[in-house]
C-alpha cells in the first residue's frame, strides 16, 4: 500500500520540476453551490494534466540501464505527455501507444514532447494490450498510467501541497476524479493518514464507473465499453492497487451523467474562466448534482486537467447550453402563406429571445399540403423561458 512517507519522499524529487499549481476559491460558483468551493487547478501543469507528477516519480527510478533501453506506455492523453515530456527532459527514449480517438491536440503535444506515438484501438485498454505486446517485443519499460506504487505517489503529492495551502485547512470534502484510481488513490492515502476527518469522494462519468463495479462485485472487473466526453478517466477495469486504496480510504463514490459534465465544463469556463477537459469537471458535476449533501460546507475540487481539443470544446459548450436552458430548438408548422413567419416573429420578439437560426422544410416534411414546418434555434434565459415561448406560441394555435 502507499503510505504518507512514500508520498513525502516522492514530493521531494519532483517538487523542483513540476509546477505548485494554485488553489483558489469561487465566490459565484459558492453561490451557486451552496457551499465554500475550492479549485485545485492541475490543468495549469506544463503539459496541462497532474499526471506528469507519477510519470516523473517512475522515471527518476529507473536504473541507468534502464533509462537506455528506453520506455513505453499506454494512455488516452495526459500521462502519455507527462511521460514524454519528462524522459525527453532526462533524455529517455519514450513510446505511446494511444487509442486512434484521443482528441488531437493530445497527440499532437505528446508528439512535439519528442515521443513516438502509436495510435491503436478505440479505448485506453486496446492501447494498453498493444502496449504491453511492444513492451515485450522492444524490451523497454512500461510505465503503468494508474497501477503503479511510484505512479500513485507522485500523484498523492497534490494531497501535500493542498493541506500546505491557507485554503487547504479545515476542508470537510475532496472530490476527486476517477478512472484507473492512480489519482485518487495517492490523494486518498495522504489525506486520510493526515487528517482522517476530511472525506474524500471519487467522481466517475456514469458511462464508465469501473469503480462502482469493482466496490459493488468485491475486485477489479471489466466493463463492456467505456465512453465518455470525459475520455481521460474513460477506463474499463481498475488497477488492483487502485482498488485497495479506494476500498481502504476513499469514503463514497459517486457517478455524473454526460449533460452534467458538460454544463461543468462551460460553468468554468464562463464563470471563472478555467478551460477543464470533462475529466476535470467531473467533480464540480458532483457537487452540482449533490448540493444538500454539501451545503455549508469547505469543498475542493481537483480540476484534473485542461488538455481538451477545440472542436470537442465547442460541441461541448453546445451541450452545456442546451442542459442549462440557454439554448433551444422549436420546430413550428406553419400556414404556407405570405407573412406567417413574420407572425411567429413577432411573438418571439415580444418575449425577448434571440433567433440564432431559421430552417424552413420544404422538401422533406411530414406537414400536410398547404402547411410547412420551420425550425427555428433561439438563445433564451433559461428552462422557464423556453416553457414560456413554448406556451405563447400554442396559446398562437401552432403546433409546436
């Protein structure tokens, strides 16, 4: 198991090498909350994810043979730049095997970090099991991305620097993100060995809760498929390690639909300004969906990272907006009749509601000879003002 000590000793290798991210309080995301809420913001890691703390720790432990012969891993992104980046640094060979969905800029950086890349599969565990036959074909090391002693340590070193922070005291809550469970493993080790009372609460996307099946079946199990706008903690089976220290320390575990990781993902970018990719949203979903559970209280969240690709982004906030009531689609049928829509816009304009796009379907419509159907895409203020537009439009004689 991984103590306080080992995460110590990790910390005091690295800590000249990576970044003391900040940690900062949200006074409208508190409001918004109902509770003091605290950000750990490890997208601010120079390859923009806390993984580079666990790859750096299992780096500085390799042999000097080791280091010629080379390294090799698997990952959906984030430990594959932490690895390159810092074997570059040390002048160790790296190879990345990566699923051929990992979002581009990913890959891209992991690239330019002087790594060689190879893309295989659909999920992280295709690239692992490609991995792994490289690992025994070249005779590199493999760096395990969550299912290693030195791994996790370096990741618990967040644990250190947030219980040394003037914000990191009296906290009642960690939420964490989880998808192998090397992060929320070494957080979780710290934390309880250092102050038990704080409890500490995993986050997974529901799509993927590789932690909730193995708590639930006694051990490690394989999922089916592991999909999710949250694709860095979109992991099918658990590390057996990862588990134990979950099992021993972690609290609760609880799980987040895709529409609440969205609207996570654009409430900091908008509110505060933080670019998260969905892993590193997880946690304020949880605390969204949760708020009586939290109310009061000192919570931090762990932002995990920031590395999301910008046409993922985009669909992303499309989503956010959606979930939150800023952004609707009505479909009215219409009189195919001069001055129709101009009636239509009239109540549109009347209740304030911007039109951010018309289709009239004149081609491939089900609307009955005379009639047409028309889209229409508007940005409104919010779930009650859809229901009113709604009901202003029917209340016209349109079917809506």
């Amino acid at each position: 198991m991984i103590t306080k000590h080992d995460i110590e000793t990790a910390y005091s290798l690295i800590r000249e090498h990576v970044v003391q991210t900040p940690l900062v309080y949200s006074h409208t995301l508190s409001k918004l909350c109902g509770c003091h809420t605290l950000f750990k913001l490890e997208n601010l890691q120079m390859t923009g994810a806390f993984k580079e703390r666990g790859a750096l720790n299992r780096l500085l432990h390799l042999s000097p043979a080791q280091r010629e012969t080379g390294v090799i891993t698997a990952s959906a992104g984030n430990h594959a730049q932490g690895v390159a980046y810092h074997a570059q640094r040390l002048g160790v060979r790296a190879k990345v095997v990566m699923p051929m969905g990992t979002p581009l800029i990913k890959v891209i950086s992991t690239q330019d970090y002087g790594a060689e890349v190879v893309l295989h599969g659909e999920t992280f565990d295709d690239a692992y099991e490609r991995a792994r036959r490289l690992e025994a074909e070249e005779g590199r090391i493999f760096i395990h991305p969550f299912a290693d002693p030195l791994v996790i340590a370096g990741q618990g070193t967040i644990a250190l620097e947030i219980l040394a922070h003037e914000l990191g005291q009296n906290l009642d809550a960690v939420l964490c993100p989880i998808g192998g469970g090397g992060l929320i493993g070494g957080i979780a080790a710290y934390l309880k060995e250092t102050n038990p009372a704080i409890r500490v609460i995993g986050v997974e996307a529901a799509s993927c809760a590789s932690m909730t099946a193995a708590l639930r079946q006694g051990g490690p199990v394989k999922l089916l498929r592991a999909a999710s706008l949250a694709d860095g903690i979109a992991v099918k089976q658990v590390g057996e390690l990862n588990y134990q220290l979950v099992k021993q320390y972690v609290d609760d575990v609880v799980a987040v639909e895709e529409d609440e990781i969205a609207n996570a993902v654009l409430l900091l970018l908008e509110i505060e300004k933080i670019v998260v990719e969905g892993a590193g949203a997880v946690p304020l979903a949880a605390i969204l969906q949760n708020r009586e559970r939290f109310a009061g209280q000192r919570v931090l969240s762990i932002v995990s990272g920031g590395n999301i690709d910008v046409n993922i982004l985009q669909r992303i906030i499309t989503r956010g907006l959606t979930v939150a009531g800023r952004t609707v689609e009505f479909k009215v049928r219409l009189r195919d009749v001069p001055g129709a829509l101009t009636a239509v816009l009239d109540v549109l304009k009347r209740l304030q509601t911007n039109i951010m796009d018309i289709i009239h379907h004149r081609f491939e419509s089900l609307a009955p000879f005379g009639y047409v159907d028309v889209s229409i895409t508007l940005e409104t203020k919010g779930h009650a003002h859809i229901q009113e537009i709604e009901a202003a439009l029917r209340a016209e004689g349109y079917l809506v």
